[in-house]
C-alpha cells in the first residue's frame, strides 16, 4: 500500500439509482464469487440495503472535470432480539485508490448518518484493526448469535446509546423480506 500518496478529496453523497451499476461492479470486483457464501450475504439476499444510508464517493477527474464513483458504503437492516439494527456494509473503495483515506471517510460519514438517523447501535462484521477506531468492538454484542461463522472477520458492535446493544440476548436474523405490491 503506499504511503507516500496525499489523502485523496472525493465528495461523499447519497447513492443514487444510476449509480447502481458501477457499484455492483465494484462489490463484485473487491469481494469476487465467493462473496456470496459469506454468511453477511444471507442478511442482504433479497433485500434492499437501508435506501437513506447508501452512499458514494465520487472523484473529480483532473483533465476533464467528469466524476467518478470510486467507492461505495451501504447498510443493510438485520432483525435484531429486540428490533431491527443497521449492519455496516459492504465498503468498497476502486483498487487502484486505497490506502488514501477514501474507505474511512466514508464509514465515519454513514456512522455520523446512522447515528443522526436515530438508529441506536450499528453492528459490522469486518476488520477489527479498521474498525476498532471508529468504537466497533466485540463486548456489545456477546449476547448475539449470528447464523453462520464469519471468520477471519469479526462480528462486533458499536453503541450510540449506551446499553443499546449490551444486554441483548438472542440471534440476529435476516429482516423479514419485502413482498412487491401485487398490481
Ligand atoms: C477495506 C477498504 C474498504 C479500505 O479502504 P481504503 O480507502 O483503502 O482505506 P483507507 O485509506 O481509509 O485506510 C487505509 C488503512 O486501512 C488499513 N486497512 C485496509 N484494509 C484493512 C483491513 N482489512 N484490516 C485492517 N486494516 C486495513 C490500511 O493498511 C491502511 O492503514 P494505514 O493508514 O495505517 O496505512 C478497501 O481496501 C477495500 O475496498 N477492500 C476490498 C473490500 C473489503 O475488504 N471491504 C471491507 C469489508 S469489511
């Protein structure tokens, strides 16, 4: 990774329905076929991310002035013992620009959304060496059960409000699906 590179000066925004195709190629790219299998996947299948915390990061283009997305943050809703809670990801930042600070600024600025949205609690399953820093940790969420392993990653918890996930007991679910509006 190098390190000599400046921190790079992208703007982060909601994602939008255009987007969608560059950002299901970037997934697919950082995470490949086997993404999947994982058992984060079983929350997301089916099931929109949480569409007011989705979010891009687009880079202007030197020469020609045009934008790129170069990476993307979403959420997906889990059913929780007591309630539904926001899940952190997947964050994907374009190879060729990571390790500029890109993937950061854009997991402070969904938790800052998150928390402002009044959720109470974000659960991840990550990197604790990147996510320690933003308070993901493993106490939280003792009490919680996911239903599949999710190693190397960690499953961890970070509290807004204290107490929102400590104490929980029980398994985190996928949230029950959203049936389309039958015509
Ligand atoms: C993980 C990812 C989103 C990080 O984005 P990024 O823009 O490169 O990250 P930043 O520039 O903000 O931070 C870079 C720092 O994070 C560290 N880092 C990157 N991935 C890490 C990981 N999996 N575990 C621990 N630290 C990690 C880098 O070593 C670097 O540390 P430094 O600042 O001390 O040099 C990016 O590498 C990526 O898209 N990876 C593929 C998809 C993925 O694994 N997503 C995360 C799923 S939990």
């Amino acid at each position: 990774m190098p390190h000599d590179l400046p921190p790079l000066d992208v703007s982060i925004e909601p994602e939008k329905p255009e987007d969608q195709p560059a950002v299901d190629a970037l997934i697919a790219e950082s995470f490949g076929p086997e993404r999947e299998k994982r058992t984060v996947y079983r929350f997301r299948d089916g099931r929109p991310p949480l569409g007011d915390l989705a979010f891009v990061a687009r880079l202007k283009e030197a020469t020609t002035g045009a934008e790129k997305l170069v990476a993307s943050l979403n959420f997906w809703a889990v059913a929780g013992p007591e309630g539904p809670l926001p899940l952190l990801g997947p964050l994907a930042v374009l190879p060729a620009l990571r390790g500029r600070g890109v993937g950061r600024a854009l997991v402070a600025h969904g938790l800052s959304e998150t928390k402002r949205l009044g959720w109470p609690a974000v659960l991840i399953v990550g990197d604790p060496g990147y996510y320690a820093p933003f308070g993901f940790s493993v106490g939280p969420v003792a009490g919680l059960e996911l239903p599949g392993p999710v190693g190397p990653l960690t499953f961890m918890g970070l509290e807004f409000e204290v107490g929102a996930l400590t104490g929980l007991v029980g398994s985190v679910r996928p949230a029950p699906r959203i049936d389309p509006p039958i015509d």
